[in-house]
DNA sequence: ACATAAGCGAGACGGTACGTCTCGTCTTCTG
DNA sequence: CAGAAGACGAGACGTACCGTCTCGCTTATGT
C-alpha cells in the first residue's frame, strides 16, 4: 500500500520554524495592540521577535498582510451557531461573542481586521463564505424557522433580520458609541416584535 | 460706525486664490478614488494639482485633515436634514442621497473612505465630527419629537432606531448586499411600528 | 544693457544648502578613511552629517558615486607641470606631490579614487583627459626636449619614460610596497641612463 | 604495517564530488566577468552551479576567497618561472602570459579582478600572497644572479626591476595604451642596460 | 503711490519606514 | 557523511513620503 506523498508535499530544504511563526505574530499583535496599525513597522516587528525581516518578508509580503493574518490568528473567529427555538435568546447568545470581542482588548484588531478585509477581495470572499456567511444564513434560518413556528408575522423581513445583528454591532464598535451589556436586548427589540 | 471685523477677518496681503482651493480638493478626490487614502501622496496632490506643498499646508495641516476635508467636500455630505413632522418620510429622505452614493460611481470612494478612516486614527475622528455625528443627533431628535406627538411608543428606543439608517446602509455597501430602492422602506418597516 | 541671464538658470525652488554638500563630503572621507569602501554606509555618512538622506541621494545617485566624489574633492588633484631643463629634477618634481599624496592619509582615499574609475567609463575619460592626460604628455615633452638638448641618447623610449612615474608610483601603492623619499630618486635612475 | 595517512588523508564517508568544485568555479567566473565583484552572490553562484551554499562553504570561507580562487583557477595564473640564465628571455617569458591575458578575451575580467581586489581588502591579501607574491621574488632572484654572474652592474636596483614587468603591463592595461608585441621588448630595455 | 504683508510654485531638508538584497550560518532530507 | 534546498539573524541599500523650511516672484491692501 502506497501512502499518497501529495498530500503533505515534503518541501526540500530546512523546514520554517514554527517558533519563528509564533514570535512573529504574537509580536504584531502586541505591537498593534499598544500603538495602532500605524505603530506597527517591519523593523519593530523583527527586533521584538528577535527575527530578521526577511524571515517576516518570507512568510507575509506587506505589512498589511502581516497585521491582517496576526490579528485573524490571534482573534480565533470561530462561533457556535445555537438553534433552541427561542429566537430572542438564540439571536443574542449569537452576538455575545462578537460583542465581547468589540469590546475587548482586541477590539482594534477586529476593526483592523475588518478594514483589511476590504482592501483585499480574495480575504473578502475567504472570510465573508466561511464566517460572517455561515451566521448570516443561520440567522435566516432561525428567522423563518420563527415564522413557521407562528413566533413571528409572517411578513417578517428575515433577510433583514439577519443582519442587524451584524450591522448593528460592527456599527457600534467603529463609531464608539456604548457597547454594554444592554445593547444586544434592545437590538433585538427593535428588530423583532415585542413577545406579547 | 461698525466695522464688521468677524465676517471675513480682512486680511493684509494677496487673498488665498480659490483656483487652488478647487485644483487641491479635486486632486485630492481623484487620488483617494484611484488608489485610496495611502494612495494620496502631499507631493502628488501637489503635482497633479500644479500647486507647491506649502499652498496645501497653509490650508490643511496635515493629510487626514486634507483628505477628510475632501471627500466631504466631493462627496457633498452636507445634506439637508429634513423635519416635516413624518418621521418615516424623514428617514427616507435621509436615507436616499446616502443610497444613492453608495450604489453610484462614489461608492468605491465612500467604501474606500469608510474603510481608511479605520486605518488611520486621526481621520476617524475628522469624520465622525464633521460628518456622522449631526445627522445621528437630528435623527434622535425626530424620534423624540415622533414620541411626543405620540406618533411613536413613549418607550421607543431612540438612540438606536437613530443609528439604523447608518448601520443597515454601510453594511449592505460592505457585503454587496442587494441595494434597491425598495430597501429605504424595508428598514424603516424593522425599526419603526407598522402604521396602523 | 541685458544681463545675459541664461548664464545661471535661474533655478526655482529652495537651493541647495551648501552647508550639506560639505557635510556630506566630510563625513564621507572621514568614514572612508577610517573603516575603508564597504565600512561607509549611507545610514552612517548621513547620521554623521546630520543630513537626511534623501539629502545625499539628491547629490549622488549611489554610494559608489559618493565616495568618489568625496575622494576627489578631498584630494584636490591639481599639479604644477614644471620645465626647468633639468629632467632628473622636473620628473621628481612632478612625481612628489604624488607619492606624498599616497603616502598620507589619502592613500586610501586615492586608490579608491583610481578604483572606481575603472568602474565608470565616463569618469575614466573625464579623469585621464584632465588630469593623467595632461602630465603624461608634459613628461613626453619633457623627455623629447632633453633628447634635443643631447641629455638623452636619440633612441630614448620617451613613451614608456613618460609612464614610468605612474606606473610605478602606483604600482607601488597598491602592493603596499615601501614609498619613501628615495623612491623617486630610484625611479629616475632605473629608467634614465646615468649622468655621465 | 604503515598506513599512510598524510598524502591523503583517506576521509570517511562520501567523498567530495569534483563535478561541484568545477560547476562552482565556472559559476563564479561567469558571474564575476559578467557583472564584476559586487554582481557575485552566492545565491547566485549557488543557484548557476546548480548547487548548494553550504557545498560551497565547505569549499571557500568566503566570498573573498572563492572568487580569488575562481580567478586564479579560471586564469591559470600559475605560471612557470623559468631561469635560463638570459635574464631578458626569462623577464620576456614571464611577462608574455600577462601580457596575452590583458590582451585576450580574459583581459576585463582581469582589470576588473584587480579592480575589486582594491575595494575589498580581504581580496587584496588573498591576491597578493598568492598570485603577486612568488612572480615577484622569482624576479628579484633572477636579477640578483645576473648580477653575480657579472651581467648587470653590482648596483643595479634589483627590486625595482622585479617590480617593472608588472608596473608597466597593468598600467598599459589599465589605461588602454598599446600591448603589441614590441611592448615586453621596450620595457626591458628600459629597465636593464642594453647588452653591448 | 508705493510699501508691506501675505500668497504662490518649486523644491530642498531631517527623519523614518518600506521592501529588497546579500552574507555566512544552520537545519532538514535524500542518495 | 556529501550534497541540494532553503530558512535564519543581521544589516545595508535605494525609494517614498511626511511636514517644515527657504527661495524669488506676484498680488492686493492701506496709508
């Protein structure tokens, strides 16, 4: 039996330091966590690392790249799309993650990250297909699911519905207006027709 | 005799050409569009505007501010903010030149824009000054007037109904969400009650 | 009457500080000197002048042209061509400031010089018809006069007489072989029959 | 039973390939006559010899090295010393291979050899000691027995002489004046007392 | 009427970051 | 173990840009 030899395609030479990776990035972050985006420079990156630059240069062609993957390695971006038939709670329990991490320490880089987003259209598609799209499809999910069910008019606009969670949220955190614990409550109040 | 001495402060010496004035924002305007806000270089402003660098720092001191000043001026962000006592005719009204840009050739300058003012600290604050921040207050202001005409619940949350228009609008510019002339009405049928 | 004002055109703009080209060439041979070619880097030669360096790569496209141009402004390679009737003497004479020079603290400087001439055809040109050329063809005068006046056999070989004093001066330099002040004296009689 | 151990010293394991020291020769040679010193990397030497860095590191310490190796190698400067007891035959011999050398195809890259034997110091000593070195000691013999056999004056400057042969080819070679053939038989009447 | 204050185009200046390149060493895998 | 491939730390190179600063000239005002 012959183990196929494609799938790992044993590269020649001196394999890249995982530790190098690591350095790297965390690095980045903790660069752009203190000064900004602006704050961070090649030549910062490599001397907090103890790496020369063209060991970043081999890994990320531009500064850009470089803060984009740091902060989308270092901000985990992965949720868990809950479905208990109670959309209020269901819709809320899907922000909070998004809204702590606006929030948080690492709000700067979800925004950043969110920004380079735009600039690179193939990071667009990567990222809107395998996260932003999955929630915004599950929450039409739920929305109809709602409908069905009679907790919701019939008329209800889910396309629209679903993405109040998301516009609501991203809008709050780029424009520093208050992101307490109250907002994802009243976001969905807003959007969905009081509980009689 | 009065002497207006505040109107136009009368300065000695050659009055600044408002030639300049024009030949700097338009420059300006065409290098954001064409390659974004790194993309806008004070010496390519100034070439292209046949203008020395000193004629531009005289107006601008810096390039956030020269660039901000810019897009709102091309962009003609001042809009009208109309208050005719029909809060869902009001929003729309509101609404509509913002759709408009965004769905027209500017989109990609006012996409482009949204997104540098993330990158770079000092232009958000220029923007959201000059540019968000009276069109949120007037659209609070609508709602509380809705609710004391009892035209809305007395418990409508009008902070966030204010922010709806800017949130839903962006996002679907974002994501290349569908942006029909249908879509001014479905947000305000989310946010605000069915008329009955 | 016309000042004729093509003469200087009248160049727009700031002029260059004056201040800066002897800071640039200062620093430069002062480096140069001290750690030789490859221990003057441009970060080092602008830091010592307090110059940015934009500054010096307005002047010199690149560090070879810098060096040169540093050596040969520091050298001053300007020589009298004497023509006392007396060979032995003239040869000496015009041989001296050339030995001094590459026996000093220029010697380096000097041979860098000589070096970098072979690199670029223009300079080479430029550098022998000014300055090689002419005491090359003075000695050959030189040398053709005392073969008239019957102070040399009539079958001298005045060409290769002439080069004579560079060739070996340089020679010499460039192996590090001993420059002392009998040098010339030695050179003189290897290559011109003894005085009788 | 002896075990010789000192003509070769019979190394384990895999024995160096001789086909990689004569690919990374070649390789150096081309690239240095090509673009000169600075054009020689050893990535690039590496990457033409179709070899890699460290076959050459095991080979040459240093980029220095190598190349001084390639050009001795490439230019087969190990001449014969003859000693026939007619010094200007033997002066004549030793020179005509140089003189070919900087007359031939060879002749740039050998100009450019000394060139950048100058603006790297580590090549410079490499150079000297062994290719300069042993020519000029063996004329400084020759001369000092012709003076012992009578053939030259008792005073004649020995190590002057030794010294012409290469003074004036390289300096003819340097600033392009005629090599004919005539030129070895000009330089040695020059230098030693014509045969009565 | 003419000095003076300011605007203007051009471009030099100090500083700083970028992205590329090379050197000489180190690390892996294959023959 | 040699060799091919190539990653690694260090650091220089030459470019681009920012925001400031001179130049010499032009244009209004105000006395």
């Amino acid at each position: 039996m012959v183990i196929s030899e494609h799938d790992v395609p044993v590269r020649a030479g001196r394999p890249r330091d995982p530790a190098c990776d690591a350095a790297i990035l965390q690095a980045t972050l903790d660069l752009f966590a203190e000064h900004g985006y602006s704050g961070v420079s090649m030549d910062g990156v490599a001397a907090r690392a103890g790496v020369g630059k063209a060991t970043i240069y081999r890994r990320y062609s531009s500064k850009a790249e470089l803060v984009v993957e740091a902060v989308r390695c270092g901000a985990q971006l992965e949720d868990r799309l809950p479905d208990t038939g109670d959309l209020r709670a269901d819709l809320i329990s899907m922000m909070r993650p998004l809204l702590d991490r606006l929030r948080g320490d690492d709000a700067k880089a979800m925004v950043m990250f969110a920004v380079e987003r735009l600039r690179e259209p193939e990071l667009a598609e990567e990222f809107d297909r395998s996260v932003i799209g999955k929630k915004r499809e599950h929450i039409r999910h739920l929305v109809r699911s709602a409908i069905e069910r009679g907790d919701l008019p019939a008329d209800s606009d889910a396309d629209l519905i679903a993405e109040a969670p998301g516009a609501f949220l991203w809008h709050h955190a780029i424009y520093n207006l208050p992101m307490d614990d109250a907002l994802l409550g009243r976001i969905v109040d807003l959007v969905l027709p009081r509980p009689t």
